[in-house]
C-alpha cells in the first residue's frame, strides 16, 4: 500500500521518528520519509525512520525522549512497547541563550479592557467569594455562595457572581512546615486576588487552621471588602449562613460599582497550563501558546509557566534563557526537590504521562515535557517562583507547582494569574473561578468533537492551514478579548467552583 499525501510530521532533520498525522496502516509507504511501515501507526504517534539499535536515543524536537529497549527497525511503531526512560546528564548553560526582548513601543502597546482596584490592582473579572479555613465549613459556605441566585444578583450587573471557595484540609495537620505553608500562601493570595471585589472567610472554630490565627498572620483587618466569622462563634450552620448572606448582600453595591476601562496589557498576568495530552500538543497547541506569551511579554505582561514534574527532562532549555545564574539554579533547585520528593513517596517523575496521555502518543516524561516547555515561548526566563508566591516580574517567569492542573491553577491563582490558557489534546473542561480559562484545542477532530467546550482550534497548525506565529497573534486577540470581559467556554457552562484545590503536602493526623 502507498500514499501520495504526506501522513508525517518530521520536528527536526536530527530527529529518527516522526508523528503521524492520521492512523496510518500496516505496509504504508511514507513517500516523505522514504519507509514502510511495519505495523498500525496510530493518529499522534511514532514512527522509526531509521534503525535504532537496542540502548541508543530516540530523538524528537532534536531532543533525547527515551531509549531503545529492543532494537528497532525503520518503519516500526516507537512507543512504550520498545522506549524506556534513562537518566542522562544534561548542560544547563545557565542564560547562553538570553537575550533583550524586543518590547512593542509603549504607545503601540496592546490594550483590554479592565477593572483597576483602589489599591492599583487589575481585575479581569469582578467576583465576591466565600473562603474556608477548614473543610469543616465548606457546606456552610456553599449555602451562603448558593443564596445568591441569578435573580438575586440582577440588581447588580457588574458582579459576575458569588463563588465558595471549599477545600479538603484546614485541620488534621501540623501547624507548620511545607504543606501549612502553601495553605497559607493560597488563601491568603485569594483573598488579595484583584478578581474579588469583596471576600467573606468562614470557619468551624475549632480546627488547626484558625481564623483569627490567619488574620493576624497576614494582618487583614475587617472592613467593607473583607468579613469572617466562624460557625461556632456565631451559633451554628443556619445563623452562620444567615450572618453570611447579610454580610456579603452589604458588599453587593460595593463590588457593582466596578466598571472597566482601557488598560495597557501589561497589567496581565497570564497562567500557561497543562504539559499536553496528547502528541500534537508539543506540536501546535503549546508552541502556539508559547508565541501568544511572548507577544505578551513584549507588550510588558507577565508569562507563568508552571507544572515542575511536567518540564522535567526539558529544564535546560529554560535554564539557557535565564536571565542570570541565580534565576536558573532556582529553577534546578525545585526539579531536585521533585526528585526527591517523589523517591520518599515511593514514586517516579516518569509517573507521568497518563494513561490517557499514552493513548495519544506521549511515551515519556522527556517526551511530554519537551512539548510542555513550549508553552513558554522565546523570552528570557525573569524569575523562579514557588507554589502560590507573589509574582512580581514582569516577563516569562516560571512557578513551582504540581502537574495536577486544578492544583497547578490553583498556585498560579494565587500568586497574581489573571487569566489562563489551558492547552489540551484529548480535551479538558476545566473552568476556575474568579480567573477565565481559555481553552486550547490541539487538533481539529477533537475540537470539533467537543465544541461546547473548547475556545480555540489549534489544529490548522497541523495541517498546514496556519503558522505557529499566525496562531500565536490568535490565542493572543482572544486572550485580550476575554480579559475585557467576553466568557470563555467554561464560563459560559458554570465551570469554576469546585477547581479550588491547595496543593496537599505532608502528614493527615
């Protein structure tokens, strides 16, 4: 069997695999590569287009993915059946790739339309939220997030809603090391999160996780953005929903005098999620995704790449773009710590890829994380920062966060994300409230398939309809359409209350 019509992609000349474009059958001649295949290709996965004998590298993006552990003929299937994962060192050449970003004139600087707080702060969104401390009070605070109704809040169109924000710790854990700390740095970044207009904490009374604990902590003050209580102080779960519902219902006229206006786009802080489900990710989704961030970063915003276990075996190709030393070694610092992390839990970095991820093409960690760093673009890495921290810099930065995506968003959240794009191949509905997620289809069939769900179509780099740097000015238009306002998908479907999940680390006593 032959075909006239190219089935393959080839990433560089260097490669010895290529990714098929379609299933492609047993004993098709790939006219590109000069081969015939030796078994099924399927859509999204490799093929050998040279012999590779048992113990040596297979290459992709030019770049080491795994190991042979059989010897492989040209034309064969490359996948797990015959790929292993090796450590091998890697030259972090710390920041010989940086160079000064080619920044937009300021008076051509992209705008959007935002919603800027007394404080200075911008808002993408204008949300009132319900936090807990503890789990303990987590039915309490969705009964009072679930009184305010779309009828109960038409009086007010400048709010976009009431969301609770309920998670599963908050007692039953020491008061102090890692886990404490990031539970902290959450909650704490919610509630000065420019997204909220005003924010109601609730507690039990009784949990590790003190509310009075937290506010002298992080030295909040109640006033007419900010009001907590907790369930045993103010006599239980009704009074409690009730003192809660009379309280927020003061700060409705507040938060709806929020009106937008024309802003620069630096004030954005763009978060870039999930390493890729599927093989096209690495091809169109991510690196689309990454030319829309450096746009950003050239009209002043902020870029946040996250997912540590999900650049692991990529690092040095952002360690090549920092912008100095100590930036880097940051960086190198959290993939050793992972390394660790994951021996003391009786676990392995190449945990990931998923099942799923596997079903579409990705065979290892190296592979998955060659594609996922490409997410964030060409521009020098500013700053390193750990999970839920403050980002400050303006540029590319990066954050230390796990590859669980609603654990991930919910760090980068945290630390100041006022907009996120969430690429996926196999199809995702994630949705995060009080922040936007855009979603980012990297191929046509799927995108179609699930259509209600997904906000962009990444295909057309794949089948050579677009350029990366085509889709990229896309993504970009989009993302400065939905921060002036305009609902992504997930917003549209109600998504985002329950993706509020502080990254769990340590002892459950």
């Amino acid at each position: 069997m032959s075909s006239s019509m190219i089935e393959t992609i080839r990433l560089h000349g260097s490669d010895n695999v290529v990714t098929a474009k379609v299933t492609i059958p047993k004993k098709t001649k790939i006219s590109e590569e000069d081969l015939i295949t030796s078994n099924e290709i399927p859509v999204g996965h490799k093929v050998a287009t040279s012999d590779i004998a048992t113990g040596q590298p297979i290459r992709k993006y030019d770049q080491i993915i795994g190991f042979a552990t059989s010897d492989i003929k040209a034309g064969d299937h490359v996948h797990t059946q015959n790929v292993e994962m090796q450590s091998f060192d890697r030259d972090y050449k710390f920041g010989v790739d940086a160079k000064p970003t080619d920044y937009v004139p300021e008076p051509e600087r992209a705008t959007f339309q935002g919603i800027k707080r007394p404080d200075g702060s911008v808002a993408t969104r204008n949300y009132l939220g319900v936090m807990t401390s503890v789990n303990c009070s987590a039915t309490a605070a969705r009964m009072i997030a679930d009184a305010f109704t779309e009828e109960e809040l038409q009086n007010y169109p400048n709010v976009d809603g009431v969301v609770a924000y309920t998670h599963g710790t908050g007692c039953g854990q020491a008061a102090s090391g890692l886990g404490w700390d990031f539970l902290q740095a959450t909650i704490n970044g919610y509630k000065g999160h420019p997204n909220f207009a005003g924010m109601l904490m609730v507690g039990l009374g009784c949990e590790v996780n003190q509310v009075a604990g937290m506010m002298e902590r992080h030295d909040w003050q109640q006033d007419d953005a900010f009001q907590a209580m907790t369930i045993q102080d103010v006599g239980g779960t009704m009074a409690t929903v009730r003192e809660g519902v009379a309280r927020l219902k003061e700060m409705l006229p507040i938060a709806d005098k929020a009106t937008r206006q024309t802003l620069p786009a630096s004030y954005l802080k763009l978060g870039l999620e999930c390493g890729g489900s599927d093989a096209y990710s690495g091809i169109s989704a991510n690196p689309s995704l990454g030319a829309a961030a450096d746009l950003l970063v050239r009209n002043g915003g902020t870029a946040i790449l996250a997912e540590t276990p999900e650049i692991y075996g990529a690092e040095h190709l952002l360690t090549r773009r920092a912008e100095n030393r100590a930036v880097g070694e940051k960086l190198v610092d959290f993939i050793k710590w992972w390394e660790e992390y994951t021996a003391k839990n009786g676990a392995e970095m190449n945990n990931n890829p998923s099942p799923g991820n596997k079903a579409g093409g990705l065979t290892t960690i190296l592979e998955k994380s060659l594609g996922a760093a490409a997410k964030g673009g060409t521009t020098n890495l500013v700053d390193v920062y750990q999970y839920a921290e403050q980002v400050t810099a303006q540029g590319f930065t990066f954050m230390n966060t796990p590859g669980y995506d609603v654990a991930s968003i919910t760090g980068m959240v945290a630390g100041g994300a006022n907009i996120v794009c969430f690429t996926t191949g196999r199809g995702s509905v994630f949705g995060c409230k009080p922040v936007p997620s855009i979603k980012l289809a990297s191929n046509g069939a799927m995108f179609e398939h699930m259509s209600e769900d997904m906000d962009i179509n990444c295909g057309p780099v794949v089948d050579g309809e677009a350029t990366v740097a085509e889709m990229g000015e896309q993504i970009f238009n989009v993302i400065l359409d939905i921060a002036s306002g305009r609902q992504s998908k997930s917003e549209a479907l109600g998504f985002g209350s329950d993706e509020f999940v502080p990254w769990q680390i340590g002892a459950v006593m």
